[in-house]
C-alpha cells in the first residue's frame, strides 16, 4: 500500500497534481520538494490566492489539503528516503547546445533527479515519469537506478525501483478539472504490481475504463504525439484564416462547417494568434529530432511545418498591424490586452504575445500592456526589456518601449491601437463608445481571439480587424 508519495517539480504539472491526489487520497502523505526555496516558500503562503501558479480551484484544494497531507519542502533527501512512489516532474527545455540543439529535450534535470533517488531511496521505490520526456527516456533512468542498486547490494542493503511513464493531459487554465475529471489516464510500465499500485490511487476517482495501460515506450510517444496532433490543428486553422482574410470568406465560418463533419470534430478549430505555453513546440521540436535520429527526414519536415507555420503566423499579425498604422509604428502607442498564453493561467512561455510584442517594439512602437494575473516583471523576462520607468506616451525614444497597466481605459488614452492577444473575459465586456473617445484618430482594434462584438467596435467608430475575416 502506497503511504508516502513525493514529487519532485513544484511547477505547473507537479503542484496541481499532487494537490488533486492529496484532495482525492487523504489517507497518503503527498509530499512536493523543489530546490528552488522562493517557489516552496510561495506555495506555503499563508495568501492562497498569492500562489505561485494560478488555477481555477488551485488555491481551494491547497488551502484544504496544506499541512494535512499535502506539503511543500525544500529537503530532497528527506522526502526520497521515506516515500513509497516518487514522481519526476521536473523542466525538460529544449537543448540549447550540442548534439539536438534547437529540438531535442534537454534531460539534465531529469537525470539529476534519477540520481537523487538512487543516492536516498530506501526499499522499493516505483519512479514515475510525469515530465513530458522523449521516447526511451525511461531506459536512462532506470540505468542509473540499476547502476546505484547493483553499488547498494555490495553493502547488504536491499534496494529495487520500478519506472513507469505517466504523461500529464492538462490544459493549463481547466488542469484541476482536468485532473478531477479526465479524459484518460496513461501509466506505461514493465510491472504489473507497480502498475495497479498507481492505477489503485487513480481508480478512487477515476473510472477504471478511462485508465490506460501501455508498455512503458508507448506512453512516453502518445504524450508527445497528442501535443503534436493539436499543435497541428492550429496551424491549419490558422493557415485557412489567413486564405479567409485574402478571399472573403469568414473562418467562424468555415470552422464551423468543417466541425460538423464527426470525422473532424469542433475542437481546436479556433483561429487565433498562434499556439504557445510550455509544451507544443517543445514536444513538436523533440518529435522532428527523433524523426532526424531514426533517418525518417519525410516526417521530421512535416512536423517542423507546423512549428513554422505558427512561427510565420504570429510575425504576420505583426505586420498587418504597422500595415494598417500606415507602415510605420514609430513612437505610436498600442494597447496590448493579454499576455498569459491563454486565459485562466498565469504562464506566459512561448505566448503568441511575446513574438507580436517583440516585433512590433521592433518597430519602435510605445506598448502598454495589461493582463489580469501576469507579473510586469515576467514580461520584462520575455520581452527581455525591463519596463519603461514612466507612464509618458509622448516619450521619444531610439527605441521601443513598454509600460504595464492596471487600467484599460486610462491606457487608451492617446492610443494608436488596441490589440487583444489573450482571450480573457473581461476584454470581451469593455465600453467602447469610452475607449473610441480617448483613442487617436484613425484609431484601430485588433481582435486575434475573436472574443470582440465587431458591432459595437464598429459602432463606436474604431477601425476594426479580426482575425480570419474576409469581410473587415
């Protein structure tokens, strides 16, 4: 019977998680340790809404589970040593150096972690992926658990580990409903009785048909191969939107006709700016790598198609916008709304506003940037620009700049151009009769969500374009 889990990775996937199981499992003690004593701290707050990832529902199983059995360490050694089943859910960036440079997975932290538990795991210790991790990863972890059993054995001690691959399905913004409600569990592995003692944890919320058992290589691929498959569709989406804006023809429209067909299906058929967070282009990117590696250049070039396709995308939004602001952007001042990836998440990696933002401060525009829930000073990370150290519109600079803002409407003063990045709710109720009468002439907003009343932008005397639409 499994009574102590620990989980290494305090971020997106192993905070919310371990929150979920502890919640759903009272009865085991779910430990979450990272060295990174800032995020622990954060996560021990005593302002639960001040974690350091933002979920809906996050902050209530926290504030439920916290101190009961659900806690927040820094001690490594510690928590290996007592834990039955230990999860891996640590950074897999890509590699920025050597061999798969620019696509492949770098597993530094992964192997680190495998070798913090072969030094302080006690008994048997099933080790279970949870990281987004290339095929075959499992064989290295196991290797160093082996290699420091077999070191172990020489002592008389007894030691054994089992590995299993169990990738996360979580859309960031829905991941506590998705992790109470899902639609499948994957658990990959060799043992059988490593297997069922995780199915067993599973199974005291989520019906037995929905739990997946594969061999250990093919759970590792599904996850990656399931990012891809989404990635896919919107680029495609996005790739028709763009023959939509060029024809006439409306990709609401068009979406909607093809999404009718049972074949296809509705989902992730939404233009917009571009797919980003931490995995699809990490995972696509590990995917042509592993293509390369086993000589199959046919599929490598059709997944890096659709990186590039979003790549080319976010750059072209970019340039409709100076476009339409006369070709040059030049101290004009436009209003950002949104910079999180997606709505309901803090988390800005690979957002489609960072690309747009770069560009257009390329072009020496003056950016004021509101989100709801993104720190000003992960922007300045992103952008790697710190912010502008006054609110001046009028500033004259060599350069672009930006400004974050609380306040939409005192941002719209002045203002060049608004353009909506993320599909935040609120952006969907502002007063425009009030933001056209403090917005420079000829004034623009750009809708890349489509979340806009294109009437009422219309009608408040706004120039209007919307992403995928012939007809503006």
């Amino acid at each position: 019977m499994i009574k102590n889990i620990c989980c290494i990775g305090a971020g997106y996937v192993g905070g919310p998680t371990m929150a979920v199981i502890a919640y759903k499992c009272p009865e085991i003690q779910v430990t979450v340790v990272d060295k990174n004593i800032s995020r622990i701290n954060a996560w021990n707050t005593k302002n639960f809404s001040n974690l350091p990832i933002y979920e809906p529902g996050l902050d209530e199983i926290v504030k439920r589970c916290r101190g009961k059995n659900l806690h927040f360490s820094e001690d490594l050694e510690e928590n290996i040593k007592k834990a039955d089943m230990i999860f891996i859910s640590v950074n897999t960036p890509t590699k920025k150096y050597g061999i798969g440079a620019g696509k492949a997975s770098d597993l530094k932290y992964v192997e680190s972690c495998a070798r913090q538990v072969a030094n302080y795991a006690t008994g048997h210790t099933i080790v279970i992926e949870k990281s987004t991790l290339p095929v075959r990863t499992a064989e290295a972890i196991k290797a160093i658990l082996e290699s420091s059993r077999n070191h172990i054995r020489q002592k008389g001690d007894s030691i054994t580990f089992d590995v299993l691959s169990n990738p996360e399905f979580l859309a960031e913004g829905s991941a506590i409903n998705d992790l109470i409600n899902p639609e499948r569990v994957l658990i990959g592995g060799e043992d059988e009785e490593s297997i069922n003692k995780l199915c067993n944890i599973y199974s005291r919320w989520v019906s037995k048909d929905k739990i997946l058992k594969t061999n250990i290589w093919s759970s590792e691929l599904a996850k990656l191969t399931a990012n891809a498959f989404l990635a896919q569709r919107i680029s495609s989406i996005n790739s028709i939107g763009a023959i939509c804006e060029a024809t006439g023809a409306d990709i609401r429209e068009v979406a909607k006709a093809i999404g009718s067909d049972s074949r296809i299906g509705s989902k992730f058929l939404d233009a917009g700016p571009g797919f980003g967070g931490s995995c699809f282009k990490k995972d696509i990117l590990n995917l042509v790598y592993l293509a390369e590696y086993f000589g199959l250049p046919e599929v490598a070039a059709f997944w890096n198609s659709v990186v590039s396709v979003n790549n080319w995308h976010q750059h072209r939004i970019s340039r409709i916008i100076t476009r339409k602001l006369f070709g040059s952007l030049s101290n004009k001042k436009i209003v950002i709304l949104g910079f999180a990836f997606k709505a309901n998440t803090n988390d800005t990696r690979e957002s489609a506003a960072i690309n747009i933002s770069k560009d257009l401060l390329n072009e020496r525009a003056f950016l004021h940037i509101h989100d709801p829930k993104v720190d000003p000073n992960q922007i300045a990370i992103e952008l790697d620009m710190p912010q502008n150290d006054k609110d001046d519109s009028k500033v004259l600079s060599e350069e672009g700049c930006w400004y974050f803002v609380n306040d939409i409407y005192e941002a719209a003063k002045e203002a060049d151009a608004i353009l909506v990045t993320t599909e935040w709710e609120l952006y969907s109720s502002l007063d425009w009769r009030k933001i056209s009468k403090v917005m420079r002439k000829p004034s623009w907003v750009f809708d890349s969500r489509s979340i806009l009343n294109s009437k009422e932008v219309k009608a408040s005397g706004l120039n209007f374009w919307r992403i995928g639409d012939g007809y503006e």
